[in-house]
C-alpha cells in the first residue's frame, strides 16, 4: 500500500527540521550566536534562523533535499529587511552545509 500525503508530508517535515537543525549547530561551532530558529513549528517568519556574529545580524533561510524551493515573495521580504545586515542561504547537501551570503 502506498503512504498518505499526510504520511509523506510529515516525512518531509521532519527532515526539514532535522536540516534546519544541523545548521543551527554549524553556525553556533563557526561562532553564531542563534537568537531564533522555529525547532520544527509553524512560523510567520520569512526565514528559518536569527543570528548573531561579529556585531552583524543575520537572517538564514534554510533548504535541502532534491529540489529545494524557495518562496520569492519570503526572500524577498527577506532582502528588504532593515534590521538585519546579512541574508543567507543555507543548502544542505548530503548532510553538510554550505552558507551562501547575499
């Protein structure tokens, strides 16, 4: 028998969170002090991790799997933030991170 959406969705989901947090950990060993990341739960945000280095706040939208999508309406809202001083992206490729600056 095949699986429910619901079934695959939830499957998804979690490695989402799992991706989501495996960057939470990367950022905090290269030095980011995390002030947000919304630990699997629905969010408003237009981003998935807030964080601090260096004086600079930063915005990090999260993706991975085989074909990330990303929301260009939260990107962009995310591009014209003015509390923020740095967007990235955040691809997770075979388990390990790779941060692209915007």
């Amino acid at each position: 028998m095949g699986e429910s959406k619901k079934q695959i969705w939830d499957e998804i989901h979690e490695k989402d969170v799992k991706d989501e947090k495996r960057v939470k950990e990367w950022l905090k060993r290269k030095g980011f002090e995390i002030k947000y990341w919304h630990k699997g739960k629905r969010s408003n945000m237009p981003y998935d991790i807030k964080a601090e280095k260096h004086n600079k706040k930063w915005i990090i939208e999260v993706k991975g799997g085989h074909t990330p999508k990303i929301k260009l309406e939260n990107f962009r809202k995310m591009l014209t933030d003015k509390s923020v001083d740095v967007v990235g992206l955040a691809l997770v490729i075979d388990r390990h991170p790779y941060l692209i600056i915007v």
